[in-house]
C-alpha cells in the first residue's frame, strides 16, 4: 500500500478487498458473525457447496500477535483463510490456512486453506444462524426503525 493508513482504515481497506474476492468466487459473505463459542468471525461465507470459510481480517502483526482466539473459530469452518494487506510479514501466519494479500482494493489468493470438514449437526446450526443474521440484518437496512424497537424490546425481556 502506498499511503500509510491508520489501523481502522487499514482493517476496513483489508477487508473490502476479501468482501470482493468472496464475491468473485460465489460465496456468500457476512460481516463480524458471532458464533456459538462467544467468538466472532470477521467475516462467515457460504461456499455454492454449503460449506463455510471464516476469513480472519489482520492489519498489523501486533493485530496477529495479540489475538489467540483464532484457533477457536476453526470448529465452525470447512475453511480458515487471513486476509492482510501487502505490507503484513507473512511469515507468522500458519501454513494450514489460507493466505489472501490486499493491494488495497482487491485480495489475491496466495494460499488457499487445507480443508476440514465440519460435523453435519454443526453445519446444520451454524446454517440458520447464518440466514438469520443475514436476514435480520437486511430487514434492518429496509427498516432501521423497526429493527432498533426490536433490539430495544429484546433488551426490555
């Protein structure tokens, strides 16, 4: 990257470019998705296949280096991909999963992610978790209003 960018806009830079590549290769994207274990993925797709690809977004190798909870996601992805921007040392990244490098605009696979297949009950559960964030946060973007009475009203209970 030629300009030096803040570490917010270095993160958002990253991870639009890994938002396109998903697109580009038919899966389905969902920004910061919690999961089942209390943790959450930068980013959950859904493959054409019905498989699932966590993409963990880092900025910086202090970003990588102080966040161990990334092994905790892998029980809840066929696939496990970082996504960094061109600027990142590489060499800390584990081999077993993939590598996806940001030139700021677009990501390149450099790597791709060894494939562990989740359990069918798993996949299952995490499916309609995925519909329906992705779902109540369309219905959120026709109706904003409705979707804060609704978070209100869960929050009142």
């Amino acid at each position: 990257m030629d300009e030096v960018l803040s570490i917010p806009a270095r993160t958002a830079s990253v991870t639009r470019a890994a938002m396109r590549l998903c697109i580009a290769r038919a899966w389905a994207p969902v920004l910061e998705v919690p999961l089942p274990n209390g943790r959450r993925a930068d980013i959950l797709a859904l493959r054409p296949d019905g498989g699932f690809v966590i993409i963990e977004v880092k900025s910086c190798a202090r970003d990588f280096l102080s966040d161990g909870k990334w092994p905790e996601y892998r029980e809840f992805c066929d696939e496990m991909h970082f996504a960094v921007d061109m600027d990142f040392p590489q060499e800390l990244l584990p081999e077993d999963c993939g590598l996806w490098v940001s030139d700021g605009y677009e990501a390149t696979a450099i790597r791709e992610s060894f494939q562990h297949k989740m359990a069918p009950a798993r996949r299952k559960a995490l499916t309609h978790r995925f519909a329906c964030i992705a779902a109540s946060r369309l219905a959120a973007e026709v109706d904003p209003v409705g979707a804060m009475e609704r978070r209100a009203a869960l929050l009142s209970d």
